[in-house]
C-alpha cells in the first residue's frame, strides 16, 4: 500500500484499522493507552504531594495505616 500521497487523517485511519484487525478492540485499546504520551515532570510534582518528610513521619504514617 502506498501512503505517500495520504493524508496523516488517512494514515491513521488505516493505521487504527489494522490495529482493530489483528489486535481486537480490547488489543487496540491497550495498545493505545500504552502510546499515550504523557506530559508535566512527574517528578517535580510528586516533590510536591509528598513534600520531603522526614523518616519518622513516614514511619507513623505506616502505623496509621497498619491499625
């Protein structure tokens, strides 16, 4: 198949079908989400919701969720 003169809508159309064609929609799905790029600094922001506790906050946080 010649993709040359396909529009990147075309190609992606037929790239979608041929992925619903070997892999089944459940396959694709996944295939997708495994594609996605993600965007941000996961790590400047897990900095962020977890702060910088010290070894003994983290340790009476493990007790809380123990009981």
């Amino acid at each position: 198949m010649n993709v040359e003169n396909k529009t990147l809508q075309e190609i992606r159309y037929l790239g979608l079908e041929a992925l619903l064609q070997h892999l089944e929609v459940v396959g694709m799905i996944r295939f997708l989400q495994y594609q996605e790029k993600g965007y941000g600094d996961y790590s400047k922001e897990r900095h962020n919701w977890l702060g910088n506790p010290e070894i003994d906050e983290i340790a009476e946080e493990i007790k809380k969720l123990k009981k």
